[in-house]
C-alpha cells in the first residue's frame, strides 16, 4: 500500500450509523489525501464466529493493495475476539472479491442459493484459525 493509512471507526463517533451502533461490531477505513478510500466492517455476534459484513473500495483507488490491507487488518481484529472462524458471503459473479477471499486463504462452504435477490446467488466462505 503507498500512502494510506487505515483508521478505526470510534464508537463515539457521529460518523457511527444506526448498523454500526450494533454491539460487538467495528469499521476501518483507508484514509487517503483526507477522503475515505474504502472501509472494510466486521462483527462477532458471539465467541463462536465473527463476520466480514462489508468490503469495499472506491473505484479510483482498486488495485493498490488496500482492499487486502483492510481484510487483513479486520481478520487481525476478529482474532483478538478469539473467535475460530470468520465467515462472510460473496456473490460469485465479483471475481475481484473471490480472488482476494481466495488469496487470504478463504474455503467455499456453501452455495446459498437465491441469496441476494430471487436470481443472486452467494458463497458462504469461511476462514477457520487456531484458537489455541
Ligand atoms: C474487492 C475489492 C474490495 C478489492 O479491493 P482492491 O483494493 O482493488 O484489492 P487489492 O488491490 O488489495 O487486491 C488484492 C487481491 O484482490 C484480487 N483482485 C483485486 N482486484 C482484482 C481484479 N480487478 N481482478 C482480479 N483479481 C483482483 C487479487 O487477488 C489481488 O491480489 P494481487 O494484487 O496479488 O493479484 C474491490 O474490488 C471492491 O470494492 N469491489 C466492489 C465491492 C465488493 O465486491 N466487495 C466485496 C463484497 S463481499
């Protein structure tokens, strides 16, 4: 990654949406020249499993790295809730998604169809580490 810096999101922060109010969930975002290059936002339901819930990078800053700095830096957060297992869906059809899950080491679970919308469908992926 060149220049950006990835910040966490504070709790306390008006920038904080009704979703991310939500206990046991966290949001970094890339800052870039002062602006939001991409976020990344993640929960842990509960000890069992956390979940990647969003990923995104905006259009002009894609393929400089900081999608898979963000994905890094939130799979690390999840780690410190102790959790064995990171899931999250994707649509098949975003290869760019695919190939960075596939890259961090994310498994296929499941097809789920009818996922998204009557016509979309999703992979369930999953990340699965030593708690020990
Ligand atoms: C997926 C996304 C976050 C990747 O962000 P990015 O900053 O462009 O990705 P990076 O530059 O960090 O690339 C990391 C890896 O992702 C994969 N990748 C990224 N863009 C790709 C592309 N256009 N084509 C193929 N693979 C791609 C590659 O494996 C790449 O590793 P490499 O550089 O060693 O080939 C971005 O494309 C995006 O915002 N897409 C739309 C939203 C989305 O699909 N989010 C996921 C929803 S689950």
């Amino acid at each position: 990654m060149a220049t950006g810096v990835i910040v966490e999101l504070q709790r306390n922060s008006p920038k904080w949406g009704d979703e991310l109010r939500k206990k046991n969930s966290g949001l970094l975002y890339i800052e870039l020249d002062g602006a939001v290059a991409g976020y990344v936002m993640y929960s842990w339901p509960s000890s069992l499993y956390a979940s990647i819930t969003k990923l995104a990078v905006k259009d002009s800053c894609r393929r400089q790295g900081y999608g898979e700095s963000l994905l890094q830096a939130a799979i690390q957060k999840c780690r410190t809730r102790n959790v064995g297992r990171i899931s999250l869906h994707v649509d098949p059809l975003r290869t760019p998604a695919m190939n960075l899950y596939n890259k961090l080491g994310f498994k296929v679970d499941n097809l789920i169809q009818g996922y998204y919308s009557s016509d979309r469908n999703a992979y369930r992926l999953y990340l699965d580490f030593d708690t020990n």
